[in-house]
C-alpha cells in the first residue's frame, strides 16, 4: 500500500503545466487497433490507466514502445487474439473502449464488463446499443461477445451523451460501410481529440464539437503522428489547489476555448481570484472566496453536465473549494450516485457538509481544516482529499493514492516544485 503524508497549511506557488488528457490518451492509445500501421501518440501522460491500456495491448500481441518522456509508438500489426485479459479489463472502466475498434477491425471481440472507479453504476447499455444498430450480434454472460462480418453504416440515436459509448461508436463507425450519423453525441474535448487523431488517420468524421457526428466509413486507416491536448481537468484541479492553499500559482499552456464553464464556476461561483495571460492561467495569492449568491440571495448550486457544461470529473474538486469559500452551496452530481460519498472524510477534517442524498450535498463555509487520515476512493475524490489536506492545518495521511496515480502523473513529485511539504511512503 502506498499512502502520501502531508503537511498541510503552506501556500503552494509556482509554475506548473498540465499533462495530456487522460481520458483523450486511452481512447487514442485503443484507436490504434483500427490500422496495422505504426501510430506515434505524443503528450501522453504516463499515469496508471493509461500503462493498464497499454498491458491490455502488449498482452494482444501489440509492439508497445516509448520513444520519449511522453511519446508513443504503438505497433499492432502483430495482433492475433481477439480476447482481452479479463484481470487486466477489471482494473479500469477505458477497457471497453477496445470493443468498437477490435470488432471493426478483426469482426469480433470476447471482454469482460469493465471495471474502475466505485463512484456508482456505469452502463455498459450505450456502447451495445450503438454496436447492434451497427450489425454486431452480442450475447452476454460473464463476458461481452460482440461478433460482426461487416459492420454497416446506420443512424443511431445514442440513450445518453455518454463520452465513452460515442467514442466506441465514432471508432467502429470508421470503418463500417456507408455513412453512419449519430445523435446525442458526447463532445467533451477528449472526444474531439479522438475524432480528430481519426480523421489524421484517413477517416472522414464531420460536425466535431457538436451533438451530431456524421462518419463516412472508409475501407482502412493509417499510420498518423497525433498529439494530445492538454487536460483540462488537471488544469480545474490546480486552479482549486492554488485558491485553497492562497500561493500564487501559474498554469502554463493551457487551451481557453475548453475552460469557459470551468472559468466560470471557480471564479464568479466560488469567487476564486485568477485570470489569462496569454495562454496561462494565474491563481493568485491574495484569495477572499465568497460563493456568489443567486437573485433574490437563493442558495447557489454547482451541477455538472455534458458539455459544454461543468465537468462531473470536477464536482469533487469544486466541493472542496467550496469548504474554504464563504456562503452555502448545493453541489448536484447527476451522473454518478457515489461519487460524492468521501464526503464524509472531508466531515471529519471540518468541514461543514451535509449530504442529502446519493447526488446531492449542501456546503456551507468557509471551515477551518485540520489534518486527518483517511482513503482515497477513486481519482478525483483522493485529488480533492489532497487538495484539502494541503490546505489544512497540520498533518495528514492518505492511503491507496495508486487511484490518484491513474489519473495524476507524478503529483507528488509535480507539487514538491510547487513548495507543497508531500511525501511519498512505500509500505509492504
């Protein structure tokens, strides 16, 4: 087990810059299955989800190489099985995102249901619903059998904007004959990176960024040298630590076009002090949190939604904001019914929270913190945890940070730079 301790109530100041997306690197890394040419991806993050994505490709019979602190060269021409190693699946929910391109390319797949995160029921319905409606016949029993001679281009209207399932239908659409067009697409920047790492790669995707996708399907792709856009969840994560820990901190190389809602609930909602220069975001040092009421003086609330809306992957570190800020709250998660449930480790820093239900939580604040033990229970919930405990008084202990490591490269090694007192401990 490894755990982070941490010595809390010193600013935190500097400069730092975001890493690649996340959740842009693992559909891209599974969109090389779609050519048997060599792909470079750059600006990949070298974080725990990411080389689980990988394993599952070395393990295919995949020729996995890094030529560069952040740069790919994957190889898949040697592939042969079409059965994905069920211990390796379990670890992460982007496993499924090789069904779409393994049945295009090789007409079959045998994978377990994925596994990730505990942050409440993740439907695996969207992606087979695309998948039949494209010619895959499936069967269900301990696995998913997804089975198709040859996928045929159609209209689907997606049940929910969910990123993963527009990614696996956008992927096998590629090469699936004839035009396919899909509604309630997700469009969130990780998908448009996808699209547009396709689209190098000889397919013909229009409407990116929008809700409606038309894929003309192409006989093959090829080989591309794509680079990865920043992450703008990294980019909302440090924007809250800089205003917790009161240091000035600067986000360098950051994309505006993808922090307009972001922007908007960190500094009129919660009253974080910061703005562009340039392509860099300063947090400043001098921070007077108040969360901006609505008309008529209402209780506020923060809620995610598809984009372009507020990130749901953000909710956790917007709620321990919202601990430091003064005024009341609500903070809605929709999508996930567990994902606030850490809550209670915050609780018991302080902090004056109360849940109402699966979803929803009321702050009020600002509470002082102190340090605490505690767990992290998925990746965003364990960087809000460390956000917390770094702006809390004394000392505190989190355990299993190998979920933050799947979503965070190297955060504690990052932060040091920053001034931030973290350590790292190892314990058998």
């Amino acid at each position: 087990m490894t755990k982070f301790i941490i010595e809390g109530g010193h600013p935190v100041s500097g400069t730092i810059t975001p890493k690649g997306n996340k959740n842009a690197a693992l559909p891209a890394i599974a969109a090389t299955l779609l050519t048997d040419e060599k792909v470079i991806l750059r600006n990949v993050p070298r974080i725990g989800d990411v080389l689980t994505m990988l394993q599952i490709l070395k393990e295919l019979g995949s020729d996995v190489k890094w030529i560069g602190e952040e740069t790919l060269e994957i190889d898949n021409s040697g592939i042969e099985s079409t059965d994905l190693d069920p211990e390796l699946c379990y670890k992460i929910r982007a496993s499924l995102l090789f069904a779409g391109p393994m049945l295009a390319r090789f007409g079959e797949v045998n994978m377990p249901p994925p596994g990730g995160d505990v942050i409440g029921r993740r439907r695996v319905d969207t992606h087979l619903l695309a998948f039949r409606k494209l010619g895959a016949e499936i069967s269900l029993d301990k696995f998913i059998h997804l089975k198709a001679k040859k996928l045929e281009g159609t209209t689907i209207l997606l049940d929910e904007a969910s990123v993963t399932g527009t990614e696996n239908a956008v992927m096998a659409a590629s090469l699936a004959k004839g035009k396919t067009t899909i509604f309630n697409a997700a469009s969130e920047p990780h998908v448009q990176d996808l699209c547009k790492m396709l689209n190098s790669m000889g397919a013909q995707i229009d409407g990116i960024g929008s809700n409606r996708l038309t894929i003309t399907g192409v006989g093959e792709l090829h080989g591309t040298d794509f680079t990865i856009s920043n992450d703008h969840i990294e980019i909302g994560s440090f924007i809250g630590l800089g205003a917790v820990t009161r240091g000035e901190l600067r986000i360098a190389h950051v994309n505006k076009e993808y922090l307009k809602a972001i922007d908007w609930i960190f500094r009129v909602r919660l009253g974080v002090e910061m703005w562009f220069e340039g392509d860099t975001i300063v947090v400043a040092d001098e921070q007077n949190l108040r969360i901006k009421s609505d008309a008529y003086n209402s209780v506020p609330k923060i809620e995610d939604a598809p984009w372009p809306g507020f990130p749901a992957d953000l909710t956790s570190i917007a709620l321990a904001v919202a601990t430091q800020a003064e005024g009341t709250i609500l903070i809605h998660e929709k999508l996930f019914e567990s994902r606030l449930f850490f809550v209670d480790k915050l609780i018991s820093m302080g902090a004056r929270i109360v849940l109402c239900d699966p979803h929803r939580a009321v702050v009020v604040g600002p509470a002082p913190l102190h340090g605490g033990t505690m767990e992290s229970p998925d990746i965003r919930a364990g960087m809000a945890l460390l956000l917390a405990s770094l702006s809390a008084r004394g000392k505190s202990v989190i355990g299993n940070v190998g979920q933050i490591d799947r979503g965070y490269e190297r955060i504690d090694e990052r932060l040091r730079t920053l001034g931030a007192r973290i350590q790292r401990i190892e314990e058998v």
